[in-house]
C-alpha cells in the first residue's frame, strides 16, 4: 500500500463533491451556446487519465452516485456511465500513456461523447420511447464542442490538485530522469 | 504480480459495474416509500444547505456568464422582440377595452371577482440546483414539507407554468419540469375555449411541447397562447393537479393541421433553463376547476 493513497483518496473525494456542487449550483444554469457544459466526464477523464484506471473508475462510481442521488435521479444510471468514463480513460493512461498538449482535449471530447450518448441511450431504454431528433444531436454535438474548449484548462486544475497525492507521474519521472543526470533510454541503448 | 494487479482492476471494475446494474434494478424495482428513495431524500436533505450556500455564492460568476450570453442573444432578439412588441401594443388596446367592459358585465352579473392566484397560496423558492443533463428535466428549490410544499403541486414563474413538485423533503423540494416526458398539462388554447388537448415534450425535443389530442376541426394557428385548463371532469378522480388559465406558451407551428394527426408545437413562455425564483402554489382551490363550474 501506498504511502500517498490515504492523501490521494481524500483528494478524489473532495474533487468528487466539489464537482457535482460546482456543476449543479452554478455550471448547469449557465447557457453558452444554447448548451450547458457538463465537469463531470471532463473531471473524472482528467482523474482516471492522472491517477489510472481503478481510482478513475472508482471516482467514476462515487461521483455518478452521488450526482443520482443529490438531485433524485434514477440511482446507478450516472455511475454506470461515470465508472466506465474514469476506467476507460486510466486504461488508456496504462497502456499508451499518450503524451500532448491536444490529449486532455481529446480525452475530455470523447469522455463527453460517452457519458451524453449513454445517457441519452439509457434514457430512450429506461422509457423515452422516442425518435432521436435533429435537435438533440444538434445538442449532443454543441456539448461535446463546448466540453472540449473547456477540457485543458479542467484538465490543468485536476492535475494541479491531484499531483501532490499522485505516486508518479510518467512525464515527471522522465524530466528528472535527463535533467539529473540520469541516461535517457537512447544513451542506453 | 502483473496477473494479481490484472485481476484485480478487473475485479474491481465487475464490482463497480455490477454495483451500479443492482442498485439501477433495485431503483426501478421498489415503489416511491422503498429503502434507496428514502436516502436519496436524506441526501437531499443533507446536501441542499451546501448546495444553497454555493448556489449563493456562485451566483456572480452565473451572473457573469448569463450576461455574455445574454448580450450574443439579444441582437437576434431584438427584431423579434420589436414586432412583438406592436402586436402586444395592439392587443394591449383591445385588452383594455375588453377589461373595462369585462367588469361592467360582472358588475352587471353580480358574479365574484377572479381569485386570481394569489388565492391558491403561493409560496416563493429560490432555485439552488438544476439537473446538468441535456434534458434538463428537474430543479431542485429552497423550500420543503415545512413550508407547506406537498408533491404534485403546480410550480409557476411570472411568466407561467413551469412544472410540479415531485418529490420534497423538510427544507427542499425537487420540481420536474413540464419539460419532462412523463409530465403531461390537460391545456386548452385561450383564444378558443372548446379547443382542449394535453400538453406533453414531444418525443426526443426536450425543449418543444406540443399540444396532443386535439380534434379534426379545432383549428389551432401559430400565434395563439396555451394556457391550463384545469379540472374538466365532474368526478374528483380525474382532478387536474393545475389550476385553470396559467400561461403554458405560444402555438409556434402546427404540423398537419385539419387532420386526426395535426400537432400544435408550443413554445413555453417560461425559460426552463435560466430559472432563480418560483412560485409553488400550495392551495387547491375548487378542485383546480375553471370559475363558475360547480
């Protein structure tokens, strides 16, 4: 066991709880574009990307409960979603640890895409029999667009919360690795 | 080592992925009293004070937001807003020649003055949460059962019906919007009495309602308001949860008009997206039935 995951776990729980506060008391009534952005796939992305796939599936599930129950939602329908949104995006940490500046853009558009789309899919199974109109992928499209203009900058203050508790960081560790000294993998081959 | 940490992500991931389908089950399994209801009323309880507290405190940096926004609107808005303007001027002159001879006839009829809605008790809620999903479907208000708040009562703005409460706790209530599927609003259109239908989102357009099972020959145009019809029925069991006349919308456009299938679309006066202060109307007046009706 970690000597940081005691320090971690409380920060992912905070950004939890801030997260849903944050989005329900102030970022869901503010219109841009005709559209609402929406922290939460941006911030648990953010989360799983940083801190791997079970503390972001985790956050995923404790966030996605929380939010089903703070605003009487049908409970386990946005941890569902969430759980798979944080998990995806650890696993894609794990195994490419993808690096760039467009990453968290990327990550937050797609997370976004996953976490509308399925909530909007789970909606139409859960008992809105209806057609998907143009205005709902007119929606859908808006929030992607608008979620990922707002994905590094929430990517960054994740980042900036989480990394005191984080165990490593890949690119940290490679920093330090070439700028003390250390032989960078082309030396040493 | 690596297969340990392999079985136990996905251990881990089953687990959280089972957790949600049970309690996604267990929701949909037990009725309104059951067992995670009532911690979701708990929670709600426990989490409104935070919630109002940043609602508060968050309301410059909405505030800032909404005038951006606002500001990009109104120039589209403006040239609509000016036509309008001359019709309401219009209708504004014939309404007071209607109000004025309006109340000769009642004077004249000796029949009570209109209770209007302040008679039904209005009590006054500040929106703390609103549902950050794109069907924007519920709010969540300041005030509970201690303030009188009971479910199914009709939720207004100044500028018309927006919902009913659907579930409360002591110091908060969640409304469901008229937005929301499973809401349906027995309407009729104003400038026509006999013209009755129910008032439901259409399917996969959250923000368009439209005005269902309305006749053949009612013939509804674009540009005629939707108000509330009340209770139509004798029978207490039929009773609508809404009083008569509240303001709904605006016929925008009507789909197959004159046939079995036409389908008035209704533009909700209220904007059910920027929404701060509400009225819950706590008292039933007449079993919610237009004046005069026994």
């Amino acid at each position: 066991m970690n000597v940081g995951r005691p320090q971690l776990i409380a920060r992912m729980a905070l950004l939890g709880l801030m997260t849903v506060i944050v989005q329900v008391s102030a970022v869901s009534q503010v219109q841009v574009f005709g559209v609402n952005a929406d922290l939460l796939p941006l911030v648990i992305a953010a989360a799983g990307l940083l801190a791997g796939s079970v503390p972001g599936a985790v956050l995923g599930f404790c966030t996605g409960l929380f939010l089903d129950l703070a605003l009487v939602q049908t409970v386990g329908l946005s941890s569902l979603l969430y759980v798979t949104v944080g998990y995806w995006a650890g696993r894609l940490r794990e195994l490419r640890d993808p690096q760039g500046a467009v990453l968290p853009i990327a990550v937050g558009a797609a997370a976004t895409a996953v976490a509308i789309i399925g909530f909007s899919l789970m909606q139409f199974l859960l008992g809105v029999d209806a057609p998907v109109s143009v205005l709902l992928v007119r929606e859908i499209l808006a929030t992607i667009a608008l979620n990922a203009l707002i994905a590094a900058p929430v990517h960054a203050l994740v980042r900036r919360w989480l990394m005191p508790a984080l165990p490593e960081d890949p690119r940290r560790r490679r920093r330090r690795a070439y700028t003390t000294g250390g032989l960078s993998p082309l030396s040493r081959a | 080592m690596y297969d340990k940490t392999v079985r136990r992500r996905r251990a881990v991931l089953g687990l959280l992925l089972a957790s949600s389908l049970i309690l996604l089950t267990l929701y949909f399994g037990e009725s309104a009293g059951g067992g995670l209801h009532s911690v979701q009323r708990g929670v709600l309880q426990v989490v409104s004070p935070i919630q109002e507290g940043a609602s508060r405190a968050l309301k410059p940096f909405r505030d800032l937001f909404g005038w951006v926004g606002d500001t990009l609107d109104a120039k589209g808005q403006v040239k609509n807003l000016r036509a309008e303007r001359d019709q309401l001027r219009a209708q504004a002159i014939a309404g007071v020649a209607a109000t004025r001879e309006n109340q000769k006839l009642k004077a004249l009829m000796r029949l009570e003055d209109s209770a209007g809605l302040t008679a039904a008790n209005p009590v006054r809620a500040r929106v703390i949460g609103q549902d950050p999903s794109l069907w924007f479907t519920q709010i969540e208000i300041n005030k509970g059962t201690d303030d009188g708040l009971r479910e199914g009562q009709p939720v207004v703005t100044g500028e018309g019906l927006i919902g009913r409460v659907s579930s409360a706790a002591s110091g908060t209530a969640i409304v469901t919007l008229i937005s929301d599927h499973t809401t349906n609003v027995g309407a009729r259109v104003n400038e026509s009495s006999g013209i009755t239908g129910v008032v439901q989102v259409e399917a996969g357009r959250p923000d368009d309602l439209v005005l269902s099972y309305t006749k053949r020959s009612d013939v509804v145009t674009p540009g005629q308001t939707i108000v509330t019809s009340g209770t139509m029925s004798r029978s207490d069991r039929l009773s609508s949860p809404f009083p008569p006349d509240i303001p709904i919308g605006r016929v925008t456009r009507v789909d197959e008009p004159g046939t079995d299938n036409q389908l008035p679309h209704v533009q909700p006066f209220a904007d059910l997206r920027r929404l701060e202060f509400v009225d819950v109307l706590t008292k039933q007046i007449n079993g919610n039935r237009p004046k005069g009706t026994p």
